[in-house]
C-alpha cells in the first residue's frame, strides 16, 4: 500500500512540475500554456486510472478468495465472512499489520477481528484459534493462497 501511495505521488508531483514548467516556459503564449496545462492534466487523470486499475483492482480481486466453501460451519459459531477471511490469513502466518494492508483496512479493525474470532473460539491465541479452525472444518488447507 505504501509503494502505492509513493506511485501516486510521484505522478502527481510530476504533472504539478509540468504544469508549472510550462507556466514559466510560456509567459508571452497564453493559449499555448492553457492547452499544455490541460493535455498535462488529462494525460496525469489517464495514467492514474490505468494505475489504480491495475494495481488496486487487480489486487482487491487476488485477494477475494472467499473461504466461502466454509460459511456454513462459520455461521454455526457466528463468524462472518469477514472474520473468516481474517482467519484464513492468520492461519497463513501474516501479522496484523500485513493482513490490514491486504484487505485495506486499520490494523485496529484487524485486531478487533481477531478478538472476536477469538471470543468465538473460546481460544487466547492465535495458534489455538487455527488449531479450532482445522478441527471445525472451518478453515482447510485449500483456503490458502500459494502467492507471497
């Protein structure tokens, strides 16, 4: 996510640089700084959108694995989908903090997950609530991904 934001802003810093080169290139052609200011502007939208296509939709969509092969299990302890998508990377051995930048959300709401994963396991830890989950047949080994 951070190599996402710098991505942008080195785009935008660069079409500010433009705009702003060609407003001192120009000073005596008006209309020809109105025009480039413009094409500047529309070529930085078009290759934001491309960006934003590719890196975060492309990614949204790797990481929409729905355990949902298992969501009968889990609505038999409460889970919701997205306490069992946690589950499932917990079980897969991220952190709080890489797991919040792969669904792009706080690491607090991560962490309010976990604790309610685990107040609906009855567990206090991370490995027991992995342990509960293989045996309730919540989780299974095809609910991993192999990437990163």
């Amino acid at each position: 996510m951070k190599k996402l934001i710098l991505a942008f802003a080195t785009m935008f810093v660069g079409a500010i640089f433009v705009v702003q080169f060609t407003r001192y290139s120009y000073t005596q052609a008006s209309i020809v700084l109105e025009w480039v200011a413009v094409v500047s502007l529309v070529a930085f939208t078009l290759s934001s959108a491309w960006f934003f296509g590719k890196y975060v939709f492309s990614s949204q969509l790797k990481n929409e694995k729905s355990p949902e092969l298992n969501s009968d299990a889990a609505l038999e302890y409460g889970i919701s989908k997205r306490e069992l998508e946690v589950l499932v990377l917990i079980a897969e051995g991220f952190s709080n903090r890489q797991i919040s930048e792969k669904l792009f959300v706080s690491e607090s709401t991560i962490k309010k997950h976990a604790s309610s994963i685990f107040a609906k396991l009855d567990v206090s830890r991370r490995t027991e609530a992995i342990k509960i989950a293989f045996q309730r047949k919540l989780i299974s080994a095809h609910d991993f991904s192999n990437s990163e």
